[in-house]
C-alpha cells in the first residue's frame, strides 16, 4: 500500500514541467535560510527546534520534489545552462 502511493506521488511530479522544478527546487532557498536565522529569534530552546525540524524538513521535501520533477535530464539541462551563463 505504502509503495504504490509513493510510486503514484512519484510518477505525477515525474510528470510536471520543467519550469516547476525549477520553481520548486528554488523554494528550497528561503527555507534553508529560516530553517538557521530563526535560531536569532528570542524564543525557548524547545521552539526553536520545533521551528528548525518543520524548516529544515520544508526544505529537504522542496529540494527532494524539485529534483524528482527535473529528474536527470532536467537535471543535466539546469547545470547546462548555469554553467553557459558563467561562460557568457
């Protein structure tokens, strides 16, 4: 049951655009950015690594699913251009 839902998930941002990915593999950004400037907020230790956890995790799922919707090709595409853009 477990494996054909991941399977299903898999397949369906296996199946989303480019552009998506990307979208969606950049959201990771700002996440890991909250996920360690919360740790300036004057709050309790037990909260902050509540916020940290719910963060940090925010950021793996974002950067996990915009990489299974880029999948190797994507992949290989994105660096193609980074690295053209260096070269320019």
């Amino acid at each position: 049951m477990k494996k054909h839902l991941f399977s299903k998930i898999k397949t369906w941002l296996q199946s989303l655009s480019f552009r998506t990915g990307v979208i969606v593999l950049l959201c990771c950004i700002p996440f890991y950015i909250l996920s360690f400037a919360q740790m300036l907020l004057p709050i309790s230790a037990a909260a902050k690594g509540v916020l940290w956890t719910i963060l940090f995790g925010l950021a793996k799922t974002c950067q996990y699913g915009g990489l299974t919707i880029l999948g190797v090709e994507g992949y290989n595409r994105l660096k193609n251009w980074i690295k053209l853009r260096k070269s320019d």
